[in-house]
C-alpha cells in the first residue's frame, strides 16, 4: 500500500500551471511543505535541522483549490501517494524526484490561527474566503402534540411533501 499522510506549513506559494488545453482538468499545482521533526534536542546544535521539506504536486480540482486559498505558511494536512521518477538534466546528469501526489489537502488551522501565525513571520495574510451560507428554508407550519413524541402536519400540505 503506498499511503502517505502529512501535516505541515507550506514554505511559499503554489506554483499553479495548466496545459495546454485549459480546462479545469489541466491544472497542477506544485508546493513544498515543511513537515516537524520529532528529534531530541540532545545534540547541542542550534542549526539542526528540525524539519523535512517535502514535495507535493496536486492536479485538477485539488490544484485550483491550492491555486485559490492555499499560501505561504499556511498549516495543510495532505493525503497521497509517493511517486518517484527520474529524468536527465540538460547537463547529462540523472535526476531523481520524489514526490506526494495529493489525492485530499484540507486545512489543519483556522484562519484566525494561520493570519496570526502568518503575521509572526511576517508573511502576507492568506485570502479571504467564506463558506456559503447555508439556505434558509422557512419552516412549515406545524404543531407539536400534547406529549411531545409526534407532530401534526396541517391539512393541505402532504400535497408538498416529496413523500407519502
């Protein structure tokens, strides 16, 4: 099984690019992540390295969401797989990649956490977005019964309802 879950900020923009054709199934995006070590602090050096910068390419509707709402340290959670490959550079030499292709990124602050943690550092705060407001729908008029286990609909609606 190749299943790879990681949490960490990201450590600049995602570069997000479309082919050819344009169309929104042409996207990919690309980003880095930096993911915390658990390492003990016994070794009395200050420039240890404490975290991994783990590359991660998402294609499609994944890749215009991290286009749209994903910036510079804000903290993902990214589910995928591992994919490695290798190609020849244009001075001959063979390079090989490792990459997470995301299948699911989500979130893993609020935007209250990460504009806070964004203006510590001195980042530009990340976009706005809002959920859309969930519809109101009004309610039918109804009336409960004496012992509360039931209600009553009033006459004339079971014509409305999508059942019977």
């Amino acid at each position: 099984m190749n299943k790879v879950i990681l949490m960490g900020r990201l450590t600049r923009d995602p570069d997000v690019r479309y082919s050819a054709g344009g169309n929104d199934q042409s996207a990919y995006a690309r980003y880095t992540i930096a993911v915390d070590r658990r390492v003990r602090r016994d070794n009395n050096d200050p420039n240890a390295q404490t975290a991994d910068f783990i590359s991660c390419v998402a294609f499609g509707r994944s890749a215009q969401f991290a286009e749209q709402y994903l910036r510079k340290g804000t903290k993902v959670v990214v589910t995928g797989r591992i994919q490695t490959g290798k190609y020849t550079n244009k001075d001959g030499q063979t390079v090989f990649t490792t990459d997470v292709v995301v299948e699911d990124q989500e979130f893993a602050e609020s935007k209250a956490t990460s504009d806070r943690y964004n203006s510590s550092q001195g980042a530009a705060p990340a976009p706005s977005y809002a959920a859309p407001a969930p519809a109101q729908a009004s309610p039918a008029p109804v009336s409960g019964s004496a012992d509360g286990d039931f209600i009553n609909i009033p006459e004339g609606l079971d014509e409305e309802l999508p059942f019977k």
